[in-house]
C-alpha cells in the first residue's frame, strides 16, 4: 500500500480490482439457510418436496422397463409387417393389404411414441446428474 504523499512510488499494474475474500466462494444458486431447514423439516417428515437421486434413477428404471417392453411391441409389429409383406407380394393375398397398412400407421405411432419418451427419460436423467 503506496502512502498518499509519498510520489517517488510507481503503481503497479494490478488494475482495480478488488480483493478476492478468503475461504470458498459462494455459489451462484447456493440455498438459504432458511431453504436448507425446510428441507431437513420435509425430510424429518416424509414429505418430502424436494428433490430425491433415489427416487429419481428408480423412476427412470422403471420407464426405461416400460420403453423396454413398448420396444419389444414394436419388434413383434414390425416382425407381424415383414410376414405380411411377404404374403402381400403372392398375388392371391391382396386382401391383406389394409392390415400391413393399418400395422405400418400403428408401429409409426409407436416409434415416434418411444423416441418422445426415450427424449423425456433422457432428460430427466440429465437434470437429475446436475442437482
């Protein structure tokens, strides 16, 4: 720290920024410490309306099952499309026709079913690492 009549002093070039505190720095979305006690009383309670990793990645299996299943579905459907399509292409099979094209309508519904829910399951896999 220069004196204020000493002018023989040269000053440095740190700028004017200001001195950093001791310790860690805070965090941007730190809880209060009136947040932190609600969630102990919730906690404490069973009530709890704060957010869980547990219940969270358990929640996420068991939508990652249901995907699994509808996904087997979807096998199933496209396996029951390609025998059809193999009938369909005899000439004698024509009236199988409306069938492979009412299946195509539902296993497109259901792939684009599966691939909003595998979007949905990821993102919340996704918010569940950062908190």
């Amino acid at each position: 720290m220069k004196q204020s009549n000493d002018n023989k002093t040269i000053d440095l070039p740190f700028g004017d920024e200001p001195k950093r505190g001791r310790g860690r720095p805070t965090k941007p979305d730190a809880l209060t410490p009136a947040e932190r006690a609600k969630r102990y009383r919730d906690a404490k309670r069973g009530n709890s309306s704060s957010f869980r990793v547990g219940e969270s990645c358990s929640r996420c299996i068991e939508l990652q099952k249901k995907l699994d299943l509808e996904h087997l579905a979807l096998v199933d459907a496209l396996n029951k499309i390609a025998r059809l399509e193999d009938a369909l292409a005899k000439p004698a099979a024509n009236p199988l026709a409306s069938e492979v094209r009412k299946l195509k309508r539902e296993l497109k519904k259901r792939d684009e079913e599966y691939a909003k829910n595998i979007t949905v399951i990821r993102e919340e896999h996704a918010a569940s690492k950062k908190r």
